[in-house]
C-alpha cells in the first residue's frame, strides 16, 4: 500500500501487475499535516492507506488529474518495456 506521508502535494497512483495491467488507480489527496502535539505513531495511524485489488509488481506516480485526463482504468493494458523495469526494479 502506499500512503501520503509528508507529502504536500496531490498525487495520482496507478498499480500494474507484472504484464502492465491496472489493478487499481487512487486519486491521493493530501492529508492533513501532522501536528505538534501529534506522535509519529498518532500520524501514521491516521493516514489513508491506498492498495491494490490484487498482487502489483509495478506501481506509477502521477500528477494529480492524470488518471482522469487519460481515462486510465482498472483492467486497462499499458504498454511498457516490462524487461528494463524488472532489471533495474529494486
């Protein structure tokens, strides 16, 4: 799963299997920052988590807005040179 951490701006995720599938799409707003009288643990707690529907190998970050503007959806092939990404994958 992924989740806003420290992030300060939007973010669209797309989650791909290992033939470039789309397994789930997130719209990722931003979360409220954490606040001084707020632990990590309290923080982290809170967060949003976002997850795939099913086992991802892959996992794109986008500007915020992209997966609309594409019309990118669950089911959805996108073609990418599968081998150089699973040779420099870490």
């Amino acid at each position: 799963s992924f989740w806003m951490k420290n992030c300060l701006i939007p973010i669209d995720l797309l989650f791909l299997d290992s033939r470039g599938t789309i397994t789930a799409t997130h719209e990722m707003a931003i979360e409220t920052p954490q606040s001084q009288e707020e632990s990590d643990w309290e923080y982290e707690n809170r967060l949003s988590h976002y997850w795939s529907n099913s086992p991802a190998r892959f996992a794109i970050e986008l500007r915020s807005g992209s997966i609309r503007r594409l019309g990118l959806r669950i089911n959805q092939h996108i073609s990418l040179d599968l081998q150089h990404l699973r040779s420099i994958a870490r």
